[in-house]
C-alpha cells in the first residue's frame, strides 16, 4: 500500500476518477520521517531516485539510501548549530545532494530556500538580506560560491557555507563531511504548522515576494501526482525542473514519493531534445511533465517512439493547440494540462479520461475554487472572473502559503474578502471546463520561467540613456512569451540600433538568462491611466496585433 493512504481519505468514482479528498495525518506530520523513512523502514530496497548526468554517470537510490544520507547530513547540519526555524539556502541544480540535504532540512525542523544557480550577485544579495539565512548549501559549478561569497560581502552578511561535490575556497565540502557522519538521526520535535519552506517568487512591482509553506505543504500534491501526473506506485516520474524552482515540489520529490513512485532526475545544462528522450527511454519512465517549452522543441526536432512512457502533463504557460495536436499524433498519449502558483499546489487540471487542449482542465477536488468578477459575485458560463479559493471551515487549507515573508500586508491583501485571490483571470465553458484569460498582474512567463517586469525595469533604469521603461511579455513561438522592454531615452539620446545593442549587452550582462531582454522598442511617451500608471495591457495588446 502506498504510503499516502495513511493520511488522507478518497471517493472516486466507478471509472476511478477523483471526487473528493480530505487529509488526516497528526500535529506532528513530518515528510522526512513519516514518509522517507516510514518507506524506508518498510521497504528498504524500494527505488526512490534514478539520476544520471550528461558526463554518463548514474546513480540508483533507494528509501533505504535516501534515509541513510539524509541522517548523515542532518548530523552534519545540527552539529554546525542549525535547528529549528533556521533558514537554508540551497543552490544545488540537479545535484543528488539537494535530495539528501531537502529531507535532512525537513528532519531538524528548518527552513529550505530553494534557489536557481542562474541568480546573479544582485539576485543572491536581496534574497539573503530579505531570508537572513543561516547557511547556504551550493553546487561547486557555474561561478555559483563565487557570487554567493561576493553577495555576502556586499550585504556584511555570515552564513555557514557548504557546497557539494568537490573543494571550494570558503565552502566545507559537504559531501565529504557527510560521510564521516553516522546513519542514525534520532527524530526532532517539529509541528505540521511549522515553516517548512520558502519560495522566491517574481512579483510585477517591488522585489520578489518570499512564499512561506508549511510541513503539511508536501501532502497537498498527493493530487499533484496521482490523479493530474500519473505517477504510480512503483513507476519512475521525470519532471523537467531544476530544483530552485516550486516545479520541483510539484514533480520531484513530495507527491511521487508519497504514492510509491521513484522520480527521474537527469542533472543538465542545456536543453536537448534527444538526449531527453534518450533518458526516458533508457531509464524507463513512465510519467513525463515538462513545460510547454520542452513540447515545443520535440514536436519541431522530432518525437521517437517512447515506449514505456504511459502519461504526459505540462503547466506554466500557455500551448499551442497544434503542438497538442502532434504530440498526441506521434506519441498515442493525450497532454494534459495543469494549472497552480507557486502559492498554491494544483489548483486545477485535465483529470479523467480525456484531456481538452487548451483548457486549465476542472478544479481540483482538494479545494474549492469558483470564479469571481471584480464586483465580487460568482461568474456565470462564459463570464470571466478572478480564480479564487474559498476555504472550507473559514480556515486556510493545506498546500495554499501561510505567509508572505515580512509582508503581513500583501498576505492580507490576497485574502481579502475571506477567499484567497490568485490575480489569475479564466471563464468557464458550458461543460465545467475552465480557461485561462490572462493574469490580473503582469508576470512573464517565459520559456518556463516567471519574471517580474519590476526585476528587469530596475537594471534597465542603470542604463545612462534609459529615463523611462516598461518591460512587458510578447508571444513568441519558442519560448511561448519573449522579454520586451519599451523604452524612454532621455535628452541627447536617439534611438538607432547601435543604442540598442548597448542596451541589451548592458542589461543582459546583468541579468540570469531567463530574465535576458529579447526585444527593445523605443518610445516618445508611455500609456498611462490617470494615475500616471503605465497601461501594460495596452502595451501587451499593441504588441500582439503587430504580429
């Protein structure tokens, strides 16, 4: 029996489709102990983790190994001092080290901040100041301890430093000290309602927003995985994620753990189609999510026969009906789309037997969503209205953040009204399906990626000629939305190309490459309300007729 039968009660229907799940697990849940270790215990030699990297190296991991290392790390952590309510960062990629060092975190009662590798010294200077992390664990790769100790530098900041796998100047080697360390961990006192985790996430004005989750966080994507991912029990799950991102809660580690499911993790730099399904097909993977970007190149590049895969999903963006359409021709299997925050796990997916391409899918049993128009009444049929959650009990409900870090006010602001507001805007057809319309605020997503236009609008306000930008998403047929900035120079400034170049190559340098500017228009003046708000719809919707 899967594991997550302990805690949690299902109804389902005479075709096994989900109707209705509510949680039962004690005060003192806790996923590394009551999941990690309760599979290892039982089933030691039970396959939890298949990982290999583009060198060729490859590792299998069992619950057994996955208890055994976590113990050896949190050993490691609790002797450097760290206990409950600390905050860690880690930087790791794909590295199997985030796997031991997430449920070590989970065990001692701290707080993990994921973080990507493509985070500039900028990027590592505000969210240290803004977490107060007490130590950081980071790949050895990609100039990732140098900005670090640089962002440290700059904010006067100490933290316990590690990285992994190799000697690092200014780092304790955490993988050697690991293994000095013993098996055993004697379990720490924690409560289901403790933090658990912090995400960074892209906000459209101020600085990213630090999305607080607690220990009950991992049982909510119970639905994740079994009912919109397929994951089964005994099966291998590959989600296309790397670990500083909330996609890797969602498909690489909480809910296919939980049903039984070991997960693929392929640790990479750059994106290959071919060797992406050299993986699947090696490895044997059986459920498959990536976002649209990655459909988007195996329809163009090419689709091989596949023939261990048996389910496919894919959220973060929208897709285009026509890769659908092929990725279903070519593979047999139907794509299913998901739909959640970063605040939130599934909201709302293609569950059943059959998938429409396109829509946002149904909401998800676990919570009660409706549509709401800005008047605050219920949508109709075809009226587009707010996503929002309306809490049973008048209580939040698990898997939806606890908090915004140090942001009592914003926390407020999208719970007001008693129902927690997503600024995501989608109708509901005649047959309960929902679609989205657009977002409320204006996130970027872009080849996977979220960006906050305030992120980029403030290295492009560096730029001596810039005196006025609005950075805006733009349909692009690769990376689903392109980066465009619109641009105000100032007095003595023309707009040429040459200007523009500069621009690029300054901002660029400055940003991850996820946040890289693609497009640069000059501008004598921007939209603006009444207010002096800069009109990013009208910008957005000028953008789109001229394509």
């Amino acid at each position: 029996m899967s594991v997550y039968k302990n805690f949690c009660h299902e109804i389902t229907d005479e075709k096994g489709d989900l109707k209705k799940i509510t949680l039962d697990y004690p005060d003192n849940f806790n996923f590394g102990y009551d999941v990690v270790d309760k599979i290892a215990d039982e089933t030691p030699q039970k396959r939890a983790m298949v990982w290999c990297n583009v060198e060729g190296e490859e590792h299998i991991f069992t619950f057994g190994d996955i208890k055994k290392y976590s113990n050896k790390m949190a050993n490691v952590f609790t002797k450097a001092g760290i206990g409950r309510g600390d905050r860690v960062m880690l930087v790791l990629k794909r590295h199997y080290e985030y796997w031991f060092a997430a449920v070590a975190l989970h065990k001692i009662g701290a707080v993990m901040i994921p973080a990507t590798h493509m985070l500039t010294v900028h990027d590592f200077v505000y969210r240290i100041k803004a977490s107060n992390v007490r130590a950081i664990v980071c790949t050895a790769q990609d100039e990732v301890p140098e900005k670090i100790l640089k962002a440290l530098k700059e904010t006067e900041t100490k933290a316990l430093l590690w990285s992994v796998q190799a000697e690092t100047e200014g780092f304790d080697n955490l993988t050697a000290a690991m293994e000095k360390e013993s098996g055993e961990f004697e379990r720490v006192s924690t409560k289901a309602s403790d933090p658990m985790m912090l995400y960074f996430t892209s906000g459209t004005t101020g600085q990213p927003k630090g999305v607080i989750h607690d220990y009950a966080y991992p049982l909510a994507h119970i639905v994740t995985a079994k009912y919109w991912q397929r994951a089964e029990d005994n099966g291998l799950h590959f989600t296309v994620a790397e670990t500083g991102w909330a996609k890797a809660s969602w498909g690489k580690i909480y809910g296919q753990w939980l049903v039984g499911s070991a997960v693929m993790v392929y640790d990479f730099d750059n994106f290959e189609p071919k060797q992406l399904t050299y993986v699947i097909n090696r490895y044997g993977v059986t459920s498959f999510c990536a976002p649209p970007t990655v459909y988007r190149y195996l329809v163009r590049k090419g689709i091989p026969d596949m023939p261990t895969l048996k389910h496919a999903s894919t959220a973060g963006e929208m897709l285009a009906p026509e890769v659908f359409r092929k990725f279903t021709e070519r593979t047999g299997l139907q794509l299913r789309e998901g739909y959640g925050q970063t605040e939130t796990t599934l909201l709302m997916a293609n569950f059943g037997e059959s998938a429409v391409e396109g829509s946002m899918g149904t909401p998800s049993p676990f919570y009660n969503i409706r549509l709401q128009g800005r008047d605050g009444r219920e949508a109709g049929v075809g009226e587009i209205g707010e996503v929002v959650i309306i809490p049973e009990k008048e209580c939040r409900q698990v898997g939806v953040f606890t908090a915004y870090l140090d942001n009592e006010e914003q926390y407020a602001y999208v719970w007001r009204g008693g129902v927690y507001h997503t600024g995501d805007a989608a109708y509901m057809d005649e047959n309960g399906r929902y679609w989205f319309h657009g977002r409320f605020d204006d996130i970027i997503k872009t080849g996977g990626f979220r960006v906050g236009p305030y992120e980029v609008e403030n290295v492009l306000m560096e730029h001596p000629a810039v005196v006025e930008c609005s950075v805006i998403g733009v349909p692009d047929a690769l990376r689903g939305q392109a980066i465009k900035a619109v641009v105000v120079l100032g007095q003595g400034f023309a707009p040429t190309k040459e200007l523009e170049l500069e621009i690029k190559e300054f901002c660029n340098k400055k940003l991850a490459e996820y946040k890289w500017i693609r497009i640069i228009e000059f501008a004598d003046a921007m939209p603006k309300t009444i207010s002096g708000k800069i009109q990013k719809n009208v910008q957005r919707k000028a953008a789109a007729e001229a394509v």
